[in-house]
C-alpha cells in the first residue's frame, strides 16, 4: 500500500501558543515540531506563519497554522460544527470515561459518550479555537470488522441511491439502528 500511517492533518488556529497549552497540558500530546515562514514554501506566497506539530503514540502527528494577517475563518463556518473534526483513538472504554472525566474537572463541556453502531464509542468537545474533538475507544469484537468491510459498499449503494435512511432495512433489517 502507497499511504503507511497518517503522517499529518493540518488545520488553522487562533493562537499557537494556546494552542500547544492545550493539546500538551490537556490532552498530553508531545509537541514535536514547530516552523515558520514569511512566505509559503510550496507557492511562494507572502503569509508570515507558524506551523506546529503534535505526535501520538504511533507517531502520526495533528498540526496547525496560526496566520494572523490571512483572511479566512479558522474552520469551515458553514458546516455543522459535528462534521470537520479529529477524532483520536484511546486504548479502552474505561480509559475513554476516565478522560471524560478528567476533561469536565478541567472546565471542559464534554458531550458524550456515544455509541456508534457498536463499532466505536466516543466522547465531544472543542480545543481553544473551536475545533471539534473526538475521543474514541472500539467497542466492537475483532471478528465484526470482515462483516463491516464486506457490508461497507451496499451502505455506500444505498446511500447512493437515496440519500437519506430511509430504505436502511434493506440492510440492516429494521428501520433504525444497525442490526447484522
């Protein structure tokens, strides 16, 4: 395969400083790089900038820009707030709602927990500029990840041809939830 692991997401934030607070002090990630230009290396444009990153335990990293004389918003303001997120995956259930835990002791509103088709369950909240945040934990045996793999292009079919859930019982049995 091409793609190994996710080396990095990038996304824009409010203040860099605040930002490296944050994801070192709340959520213990190791701040591992941080660069800067006045001018983008790949197109030459003048936009003076501070690109920082955040490594996780299997090396991948999430990363920001602070920009503060580009326009622009720091995340998509159209889109629901649900939709442009990262989710960082955690080793168990009981870790996931200890971190809830933890989160709301240090001020946080965190939504959740929420199951996700017994394949994950997660937890929601927002870092200092406002993106979304997602914690996860698998919740579902080993043995159901062939069955979610073979069943992953008839949901993309269906949806498809319908663009809503209302014909779901085609696969799933029933006309909610997600019944094997």
């Amino acid at each position: 395969m091409l793609c190994k692991r996710l080396h990095h997401a990038a996304y824009r934030c409010l203040d860099a400083k605040d930002t490296v607070r944050f994801y070192t002090e709340v959520l213990g990630l190791k701040f591992s790089h941080a660069m800067g230009e006045d001018h983008v290396p790949s197109t030459g444009l003048y936009s003076p900038h501070i690109h920082i990153f955040f490594q996780m335990e299997d090396g991948s990293c999430i990363a920001f820009f602070e920009c503060p004389k580009d326009p622009g918003n720091i995340k998509d303001k159209d889109s629901p707030d649900w939709i442009q997120h990262f989710a960082f995956k955690v080793e168990s259930l009981e870790v996931l709602m200890q971190a809830k835990k933890d989160l709301e002791l240090k001020g946080l509103e965190v939504l959740g927990p929420t199951n996700h088709d017994d394949f994950i369950t997660s937890i929601y909240f927002f870092d200092p500029s406002g993106h979304r945040l997602e914690l996860t934990a698998d919740t579902c045996e080993k043995t159901m990840y062939p069955i979610f793999e073979a069943e992953a292009p008839k949901v993309l079919a269906l949806w498809d041809e319908t663009h809503d859930w209302s014909q779901r019982e085609k696969i799933f049995g029933s006309k909610s939830g997600y019944k094997r």
